[in-house]
C-alpha cells in the first residue's frame, strides 16, 4: 500500500533541516521518499493520497527515559527532595505493584504519549512482559528493558538478574521489529558494583545497549564517593560500563572531565529537565555537553515526578531553562531543542538507523501538528512557533509504521475512556 502525504510542510529533521512545502510517500511501514514543492515524480503511482494543508509532518517525539507504570502514582507524593520522595512514598507503594498495577498504569502512560505526539519511548521498570504485550497491542514503538534494584539477598538479585535477561533475550526485536531491548541495573547507588558488573557481563553476551539512572543528585554524587571513593562517572567507567553502547539518565551533576569522559566514550545521554526541577536535583549542564560533542536526547522521567509524559513539554523547556541559567539567549536554540526530542532520540536508542528523521528507507514513524491557531502566526517561522508556542492539543496525527495510532486527534488502538477508569480502580486497589 503506497500513502502520498501532500501539500504539508514537512520538518525531515535531518542535519541542517529546515521546513519545506513538500509530499512525504510511505510504502507500507517505510518512507518511500521526501520531494520537495513540485519534485514529486508525476508518474509515481499511489494508492492513497491525503491532503496535510495547512500541518506540518515531523518525525515522532522520541522520549528516551521513563516508569510509565508510574502514572499512577502521579500526584501522590509531590514537593519533595528526590530520596525521600524515592524511599518514603514511591517504593514502599511499588513494592505492592502486581501485573495489574503496571498494565493500568502503561496503558494509561501510552495513551497519553499518542495524543502528546510520542511514536517511542524508554521504560525501565517491572514486570516487563505486560508492557511489551501493551506495546504489541497498541502499536507504538518501545525500548525495553527490566530495572533491577540491587537490594535484598542474592537469592533476589540473582532473580531479577535472570528475569531481566530472559525479558531482553525474548523481547528483543518483537512486535514487529517496534520492540528493542536493553539491560539495566537501577543505578551506581542502588546496585553494588558486582551486581552491575553482571549486568554488563549480560548486554554483552546478548548484544544490547545498557541503561542506568547516573548522578541525579549532588546527595547521590557524594554517597558514591563515601561508598567506593569514586563519583558515579569515574566509578561506571572503571566496571567497564561504558564500553558497551551506554545511555545514561538525568546527568545532572557532572565535572567537565566527567562530559570529556563521556563524549570520548560516546555515551549517550537523556535529559529529564521537567523531572529534575520537580524535584530539585538541579540542573544538567547541557550546553557544556553539546560544545564536547554529546547530543542528549530528551526524556520525562515518570509521570510520578514530572507529572506528565508531554515529550513537547520537554522540548521546550530544554529550549528556556538553558537560556536562563547560562543568562545566554543563544544557549539552545529552537533548532537543537527540536533535534534533541527526535533525531537525537533515535540515537540515544540506538535506533537512529530506523527512525527520528523522515528519509527514505526509515520506517514511517511521524506526527501532523496543525499550524492554524491564532498562537501559530504569523506562520513565518514555524520551527519557533512549534517549540515556543504549540501545545500538545495541537497534534492531529500520530503514525508509527505508516499505521495511524492518532487521527484527526482521536486515538485508533486504545479506548481512553476504559483505560482512564482501570489506572483508577488499579490506584484504589493498591492503597487499599
């Protein structure tokens, strides 16, 4: 089934890009190609053509860290420092979580993705299987993998170690090629460096990247120092984590020869900017790591802290907060902010080779976004008006594969209404 997509402005977000009136063509699942004004070859044959006046298309926002069985617990412990947020509310209440908590709480985290305009997302967390099987059934795309806090005995450990092996093993490269995997120890402060050695020892055998959460916090920072006379780059380093393909979360607290270490070594990065100034861990110095070379993605953290999945949310605020703290207008521009919620999305996932920018023989992942509202014009520099002004309410359409998950702002795959009252009815249960 060949789509012709035309008349739209279209946002390719590939080096350099800028907008342009133009045709986007899909065969299937792939882009066929992108001509722009009147270089759509007349006699190419399709069996669809749709007409995207007055939208722009883009690729998909990617978010590439997050718990989305967290969402419901959004709203439940606010205005709090990071670990007593962790160790007072958050675990205690997820140590209750069974499958029917995370499969509510996914299915409600991945209908709201859609409609923000999100065609794939990180999720590190419990139970696995349930949000594969959501992802399978809703058609989103997914990077998996199973979290894995070091506490208990080494029965426990061993167990978790072993489930989050099999979940990467089983799961990698499903539901059509949409699901890929990692493996993932919590954190350095978490997990002692044994247990992450055999994490590392398992992504290797396997042939996965490794994800962790990594200097969150400035209390996190000086707990690895007491504990291993190391702050968490120079500790991760050490076990050989970086050696692998390695995304880390949050890096907020970082030396200038921590962000050399990590652009010499490729790691990739996913700042949470909405989260870390919830909970006032501070923020990453992003500017500093794009002069090394680092190109950070973009990621919301749980809904629990940030309190919402609303990767354009991020987008803009990576553009502001920058800007501010640095007093430099100049800090992020609208262009990079954009990049980081898509094509550097893609290779923070390691997927770079299948999506986060509309080019011919990537799969056909992207959303429309409606330029007509009154906070839209004058329509003459559209990238700013998307990243300064848009809201989520402005996304129309949603595809992943060339398959609509989001039309005409009315979700394909999900039932808003019944999901909305299973995350409720999981909520009460679990506080029972």
């Amino acid at each position: 089934m060949r789509t012709a997509y035309t008349n739209a402005i279209i946002l390719t977000m590939e080096t350099d890009f800028s907008p342009f009136l133009g045709t986007l063509v899909i065969e299937n699942n792939m882009i066929l190609g992108v001509y722009e004004g009147e270089s759509f070859p007349m006699d190419m044959a399709v069996d669809h053509t749709v007409d995207m006046s007055n939208k722009v298309i883009l690729p998909g926002f990617i978010n590439t860290h997050g718990h989305t069985a967290m969402s419901l617990l959004r709203g439940y412990a606010d205005d709090l420092p990071l670990q007593e947020w962790l160790e007072e509310k958050m675990w205690p209440l997820e140590a209750k979580y069974k499958r029917e908590q995370v499969t509510a709480g996914t299915a409600l985290s991945i209908a709201e993705m859609i409609r923000s305009g999100t065609t794939c997302f990180l999720d590190m967390y419990d139970h696995m299987d349930a949000v594969a099987e959501l992802v399978e059934k809703t058609g989103i795309r997914a990077s998996l993998c199973r979290g894995c806090i070091g506490f208990g005995d080494d029965a426990l450990r061993k167990n978790k170690l072993i489930e989050a092996t099999n979940f990467a093993k089983n799961w990698n490269g499903a539901a059509e090629g949409r699901i890929s995997t990692m493996m993932s120890p919590h954190s350095p402060y978490t997990c002692t460096p044994d247990y992450i050695a055999r994490f590392i020892e398992k992504a290797l055998e396997i042939g996965v990247p490794i994800h962790t959460h990594m200097s969150e916090t400035a209390r996190e920072v000086a707990q690895n120092v007491e504990e291993y006379g190391k702050r968490p780059v120079e500790h991760l380093d050490s076990l050989g984590f970086f050696d692998l393909p390695s995304l880390v979360a949050h890096a907020v607290h970082l030396t200038e020869g921590e962000i050399d270490l990590l652009a010499s070594k490729n790691v990739k990065v996913s700042h949470n900017p909405g989260s870390n100034l919830k909970l006032g861990s501070g923020i990453a110095p992003i500017t500093k790591m794009i002069d090394a070379g680092i190109r950070p993605s973009l990621g919301t953290d749980s809904s629990a802290s940030n309190n919402n999945l609303d990767l354009l949310e991020e987008i803009q605020l990576a553009a502001l907060i920058h800007k501010g703290v640095n007093q430099n207008p100049l800090a992020v521009p609208a262009k990079t902010a954009l990049l980081m919620g898509t094509a550097y999305g893609a290779e923070a996932l390691f997927l770079d080779e299948i999506t986060g920018t509309l080019s011919k023989g990537k799969k056909a992942d992207f959303i429309t976004i409606d330029i007509t509202g009154t906070h839209m014009q004058p329509a003459h520099d559209i990238v700013s008006h998307i990243v300064y002004a848009s809201s989520r309410s402005d996304i129309v359409d949603v595809f992943v594969d060339g398959k609509a998950l989001m039309r005409n702002r009315e979700l394909t795959t999900i039932d808003e209404e019944k999901v909305s009252a299973e995350a409720n009815q999981s909520f009460f249960d679990l506080i029972r």
